[in-house]
C-alpha cells in the first residue's frame, strides 16, 4: 500500500499477532507521576554538567542563556502538552511530526530524540562516577556497566515498577537540592558571582558578561542541561491513565519545578562557592558546600550521598524514553522490527538492551561534556521539528480533538522553533566535533531508512494508523 504523505514510503498492514507482541501496560501513570517522570528526566542537570556554561561564558552569560533556553523550554513543553492530549501514542515526538510532516519527517525527529537519549545516559555514567569517586574512590568502566545493568534490570521488571522506583529516587534527589538551598543561602553573596575575569579579547566582555556576548551564545548547550528531556514525558501517552488530561497536567508541572530547580542551582552555586571555583567541578552542589562547610561537613556528605540519587533519577527515566522511543519506531518498522518486542511483562526488551549496550561504550569515554554537546544538537533538532510540527497541525487539522490548547497558539511554538535553532547552531560553537559526530549519527541513520525501511513501514502501528484510515477514505470516495 501506498502512503499518501509520501509516495517513496512503502507500508503494509501486518496481523494482529504483531501488534499482540508489542504491547505496553496501560495505565500505569496519573499526571503526578508523569510530573515526578519528566523532574527525574532532568533533575541530574542540576547536580552536574550545567555549570561548564560558567567556563564559557561567566555568570552573567549563563543566566541569559539560562533565561533563553526557559523561555524555549517552557513555549515547547505547551505545544507538546496539546499534541500529546491529541495524538497520546508511545512515539511522542515521532508521532506527532509523523502525522504533521509525514514518514520522513517522523523518522527524521524520532532519529533527533532518539541522538539525544541515548547519548544523555553515557553523560550522565560520566557524571555519576564522578559523584561515586567523591564518595569511596572508585569510577570508570566498572561504575557506568554497574549503573547501566542495574536499572535496565530494574525496567526489565515492569514499567509501574521502574515508575515507583523512579519516583522514589527522585523524591530522594528533591530533598537533597533542598537541603543544598537551604544550608547555602545563609553563605550567597552576589560578589561571588562574578569571580572569573573578564576576557580583554572578546567584544563586549564586562564583569557580568567575561566572555563577551559569544559567550551567552556558546553556554545555551549547558542551560538547557538544566531542562534536557522534560519533553518525553508524552513517551509514556500509552502508560497513562489518562491521556488528554494527565499529560499536559504533568509535562506543565514537571517544567514550573525545573525552572525553580534551576533558578536555586544557578545562583546559590557560584554565589556561595564562587563563579571561578565552580566552573569546571564535577559535583558543583557538592564542592560548594564544601567550600562553605568544608570538606567533611556533614552538609556536604549528604548532598553527596543523596544527591548521586539525582543523577540515578535521570539515568533511570531516561533509559525509559530510549526504550519508548526504539519501541515506537521499531513497531512501525522504521527501524528493526525485533527491538519493539515485548516480554510477558509488557516491557520492550530489546529496546531497552541494545540502546543500553551503545550508551555504555559511549560512556568508556569519559567525555561528559562531548557527550553534553551531542545530546544537545540532537535534542535542538527535535525540538524544531515538533514546533514546526504544532504550527503545520493547527493550520492542516483545525477539527483535531484538543482536549488542552497551547495558550498562544502558534506563536508560542513559533517562538520554540526560532530558540532552537538559536541553540542548535550554538553547539557548533561549543563543539564542531560533537556536532560533527552528530551529524555522522544522522546520516547513517537516514541511509537505513532511504535504503531499507522506507520499504517496510507498518501501515496499522498506531503512529501510522490514522495515514492508512485517510487512505481507506482517499479510496472510498
């Protein structure tokens, strides 16, 4: 058959038996844990990683970008909450570019998301075996394989289990920034904040801005560490419980949290340890309670024990959304076939296993902030695909069931697409080579569909389903 966005792309209807294997657990999920899934998404930003936007560009650079990237994040996370009430599929951004841009330009924004998950959990291994060092001495491969078998383990179990205990863990991890707040804003103060030097060698540079205005630009990729992956909370559409009111409620909640989150990590860090000191610290929570307290402050042994939690939170969730998203595109036939099959317990083995043998190797390499770049690019890629995606939606299927509108319409996902393009040329900025690497991702990806899967689209996988309803009709008439 057929497909009528794309004459190139060849789909057929396959038995019920296939979809019958590829089944995930419904209604797993109300809309406060789909608020606690997208705060574990994120949360490790806080602990780790954010702060390199100090190096490159001061405190006042990474504020502004911080400020640009809020503004971008929370435009987007209001058009996701409408697409996600209307199209709630386990494909999430796939899904909705699918139907607004057509297989290509599925593939194409599935492939960005996909770049971006499952690059972030190596980064965040990096990070954690940085935290672990702190704690009893030891890092490397032996933490990142650990950290990866224990929680694909734990996904493996169930998804209302891995819920739980995601949510758990980032209960954990809330209180230890709390705690963080709370024994350093006694020590801010707002000197600190501009430590690092100004640069004599770049145009505007300035106590607030040492880098200059190139620096606002270069630290855009580390402020939206800071909200990285909020946008798969609509992975988990078809684990809701219910889909047109549970996911804008969480995906909306989730946001307001990290902007809060981020704000409290952005000023307290460097104005109670210093911007200089922080700029490059593995555990910048952790090494400004010990530059407040000292270094075997009880206060910092704790945000160092518990806050490893933060970083466990988004390396577990996220392992989720790489899984939910090979699943999708997987059971549409996009990519191999076998890795959307799931397990008598309703989870997608395969998705979860291989993605989760790629990201430790990644991991071997210790570069966090390489890796930072990379999910980035891929991230920024998505993120314009999906407003674009809103804006065509709004304009092609006004009569579309939207159980909850973008405030704004689509001049707020208008404003998420420019932002993200702003972002994405940055990580060419920070780093050609991650940018480079990324790209090198995207073509090999975009060969296999051009030569294979293009071919062996599954015409009746939910994410195509309505394609080959319009073509019943297109027939029919």
């Amino acid at each position: 058959m057929s497909n009528s966005n794309n004459r190139a792309v060849e789909s057929e209807a396959v038995s019920d038996d296939y979809l019958s294997k590829r089944q995930l657990k419904k209604g797993v999920a109300g809309w406060v844990l789909l608020a606690s899934l997208g705060v574990s998404y994120v949360i490790s930003g806080d602990f780790a990683g954010w702060n390199f936007g100090l190096e490159r560009a001061g405190f006042g650079g990474m504020l502004l970008a911080t400020i640009i990237m809020g503004l971008m994040y929370m435009c987007l996370v209001l058009s996701l909450a409408e697409m996600s009430s209307s199209i709630p599929t386990a494909g999430g951004g796939y899904s909705f570019a699918r139907r607004a841009l057509g297989p290509l330009g599925g593939f194409l924004t599935g492939t960005a998301i996909l770049l971006e998950y499952a690059i972030a959990p190596a980064a965040i291994a990096i990070f954690i075996g940085g935290y672990v060092n702190e704690l009893i001495g030891i890092d490397g491969p032996v933490v990142y394989a650990g950290f990866y078998c224990v929680f694909v383990g734990i996904h493996l179990w169930g998804a209302g289990e891995a819920l739980r205990i995601m949510m758990g863990i980032t209960v954990l991890a809330v209180i230890a920034i709390v705690v963080f707040v709370l024994g350093m804003l006694p020590h801010f103060d707002v000197n600190n904040l501009f430590t690092i030097p100004a640069n004599p060698d770049v145009a505007g540079a300035s106590a607030f801005l040492p880098e200059g205005y190139v620096g606002i630009w270069a630290a855009l990729p580390f402020a939206m560490w800071l909200f990285l992956a909020v946008e798969g909370v609509p992975l988990a559409a078809e684990e809701a419980s219910n889909p047109a009111k549970d996911m804008p409620r969480g995906i909306i909640a989730s946001m307001v949290i990290l902007l809060i989150f981020a704000a409290a990590v952005l000023f307290l860090v460097p104005g109670g340890a210093g911007a200089e000191a922080m700029k490059s610290h593995s555990a910048p929570l952790v090494g400004a309670l010990q530059f407040v307290y000292g270094a075997d402050s009880l206060a910092a042994k704790f945000v160092n024990i518990v806050g490893l939690f933060g970083l466990i939170a988004s390396f577990f969730s996220i392992i989720y959304a790489y899984s939910r998203q090979v699943f999708a595109l997987s059971r549409a036939g996009y990519l191999p076939r076998f890795l959307s099959l799931s397990g008598e317990r309703k989870v997608p083995v395969w998705a979860l296993i291989v993605p989760g043998i790629l990201g430790f190797l990644l991991s071997l390499t210790g570069e966090g902030d390489l890796m930072i770049t990379m999910a980035v690019f891929g991230a920024t890629v998505s993120y314009a695909l999906m407003s674009l995606s809103h804006i065509i939606l709004r304009r092609k299927e006004p009569q579309l069931a939207r159980p909850y509108k973008t405030p704004g319409g689509t001049l707020t996902s208008g404003i998420a697409l420019v932002l993200s393009l702003i972002a994405l040329a940055s990580t060419f900025v920070v780093s050609t080579q991650a940018a480079l690497w990324s790209a090198l991702f995207y073509v090999v990806m975009l060969t296999y569909f051009l030569l294979y899967s293009r071919h062996r689209i599954v015409a009746n996988a939910p994410e195509e389903e309505f394609d080959l309803i319009a073509n019943a009709e297109s027939e029919l008439s």
